[in-house]
C-alpha cells in the first residue's frame, strides 16, 4: 500500500513539472509554426506528442529540424483496426504521411 502511495505522489508530482514544461515548449514552437494553432484536432496542436525527438536541437538551433515524424510514431494514438485496415492504402504499406498531413485543416 505505501508503495502505491509513493508511486501515485511521484505520478503526481512528475505531472506538475512537466506539465508547464512541455505547455512552455508547445508555446515555442507555435511562435513560428502559427499553422498549427488552429489544426481542429487538439491531439495535433501539441508538438511534442510527435516531435519530441530532436526538438531540443531545433529550438537551439531553427536549422536543424527536429527528427521525422515516421509510421511508428502515428500508431501510438491512431491503432490499426480492421476497419483501418480495410482502406486499400493501408494494405499497401505506404507511409501514413504520403496521404495524412497533421498540419492542414
């Protein structure tokens, strides 16, 4: 039982950190990517969800991009279920941005 307590005041206190964190870097990233502020799915306007690899060398340094958004990253919120499977294009193992572009309307 005090493990669990312990584990849950952990929980919590990570949440309170990194919450303001990762809202202060969202915050960054929409000073120059403004496209992104008005995407109609909220899963799409936090950055990080998807860009976190790199991101820290972007934000040094707008030069470098932060790393690619690949297959592997779209599955960890959008799971292929047979009915997504049941789309042609998904059967033919193309990459999910070739069709999918999370910054448009």
């Amino acid at each position: 039982m005090k493990k669990q307590l312990l584990i849950l005041a952990l929980a919590s206190l990570l949440a309170l950190v990194a919450g303001p964190i990762v809202a202060d870097t969202n915050e960054q990233c929409l000073m120059c990517h403004q496209d992104v502020k008005d995407n109609p799915v909220p899963a799409h306007r936090d950055c990080m969800a998807c860009h976190a690899g790199g991101a820290e060398e972007h934000m040094d340094n707008i030069r470098v991009p932060p790393d690619a958004v690949t297959d592997d990253t779209c599955i960890t919120c959008h799971q292929p279920t047979e009915d997504f499977m049941a789309i042609r294009a998904h059967q033919m193992e193309m990459e999910c941005s070739a069709c999918h572009t999370i910054h448009e309307k």
